[in-house]
C-alpha cells in the first residue's frame, strides 16, 4: 500500500519509522512518503495561508500549494475520480473515523493524507482533490485539535496494521476491541496471584467452552458500562 502525507510539519511523522509500522516500510509493505507542503510555495516566505474571506478569527490554508502537491502525488494530474487516491483530510468537521473505515481504507492501494492548520484549508481544495479521485474528510472524535497531524498519524497506524503482513500473528487482529462491534474482553498473564488480586478461575480451568463463553459475557458487560452506544 501507498500512503502520501502533506503537512507543514513533515518531521511529525519520523515516528512513523519506528516499531510495526517502521518494520513495515523497511520490508517494503508499506510505502509511506511524506511531504512538505511549503515545498509547492514559490514565495521567498513559503506562505501557505492567508486571511479569510468574510472575515474571522485565525488563518486559512492557500489552495495553490495544495493543488500542486496533491497533482504531483496524484500522478502529475493524469488520475480522475475513478482511477485515482483516496484523499482524506482529517477534520473535526468530518465524519467520524472507526475500525469500519480502517478495514475500508485498508482495502486501497493508495491513501493521501492532507493534514491541514489554523483554520483549515480553502474548501476548493476538496472540490479540486474530487477530480483525482475520492475525498474522505474524517474526525477522530468530538474534540478539536491543533492540526491534522496527530489524526493522520492515529488513522495511518489504524489502517498499516490491518494491511496482510504488518501484523505478524493475524490472529491477534480479530480478537480486539471494535473487530465484532465490541469492547475486547479483559487479559491476564502470570502470575496466577499479584499483590492479591487473583486471575479469575475460569481462565485457569483449561476449559475453552467456559472461557469463551465468560469472554463474551466480559465483552458485553463492558460495552453496556463503558459504550453502551455501541449495543445500539
Ligand atoms: N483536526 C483537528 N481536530 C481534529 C479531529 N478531531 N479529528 C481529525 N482531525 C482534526
């Protein structure tokens, strides 16, 4: 899978070299180019905002830059809607991003990440990107952050470990939470008794029928306290 990233704070993403992910890319499974979008300004000053029109408070993204940054990623223009990226844009105005959309996206040979700042970014930027293939606006949650950063890292790791082969044991990707609409069920490890909390019984009972069938009634008691949103 190929993913681009577009930001002015290309260095938020070096982390993207270490642990799975880093194994990933070295191993050639994920290709994950990073770009600085103050490299598409042709301005002594690299701008790539302005005031808004209308008026308001903070900064707005210029379209300029970015149209030439998501030309160059998206095949120097030549892709369309059909054949092109999937563009997402993190946005706390955008629909929320879940494990579906991670199982989605990680469907697709190519994902660009648009990471805007301030204010956000000139909204003819998401009608120009719709002609060089689709465009998702996504919101990690009901919470405002600084920039898209944070979110495209949170979503690239989301979607990286869901590609065949990032995650070495496969098996340890269907038993988590959100994977069956649920929260994951509670896990122990040895020692049998810590500090005087004891593992439940059941787990040391070596019967795989009782432990599966307290597994699931842990997963839907957690959900009802914690999400009870999820049981619908
Ligand atoms: N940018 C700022 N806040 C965000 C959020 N909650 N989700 C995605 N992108 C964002």
């Amino acid at each position: 899978m190929r993913i681009d990233v577009v930001s002015i704070f290309p260095s938020f993403f070096d982390v993207l070299e270490v642990s799975l992910l880093g194994r990933a890319r070295g191993s050639g499974l994920l290709d994950i180019r990073v770009h600085d979008l103050r490299d598409f300004t042709h301005d002594r000053h690299r701008t790539v905002d302005d005031t808004p029109y209308g008026g308001g408070a903070g900064m707005v993204m210029k379209p300029e830059p970015w149209g030439e940054a998501l030309d160059e990623i998206a095949s120097g223009g030549s892709a369309d809607a059909g054949t092109g990226p999937v563009f997402v844009f993190p946005s706390p105005a955008g629909e929320v991003f879940t494990q579906a959309t991670a199982r989605e996206f990680a469907d697709e040979p190519h994902l660009v990440f648009g990471c805007g700042r301030y204010e956000g970014i000139d909204e003819r930027v998401f009608a120009y990107a719709a002609t060089l293939g689709r465009v998702r606006l996504m919101s990690l949650g009901d919470y405002v952050l600084n920039g898209g950063e944070v979110a495209a890292m949170a979503m690239i790791e989301a979607v990286g470990r869901l590609v065949p082969g990032v995650v070495g044991n496969p098996e340890s990707l269907v038993e988590e939470s959100h994977e069956d609409g649920l929260l994951e069920y509670p896990s122990y490890t040895k020692p049998a008794s810590w500090r005087g909390y004891d593992v439940p019984d059941v787990l040391l009972s070596g019967h795989h029928g009782k432990v599966a069938e307290w597994r699931r009634t842990q997963q839907v008691e957690r959900t009802r306290e914690r999400r009870p949103d999820l049981l619908g």
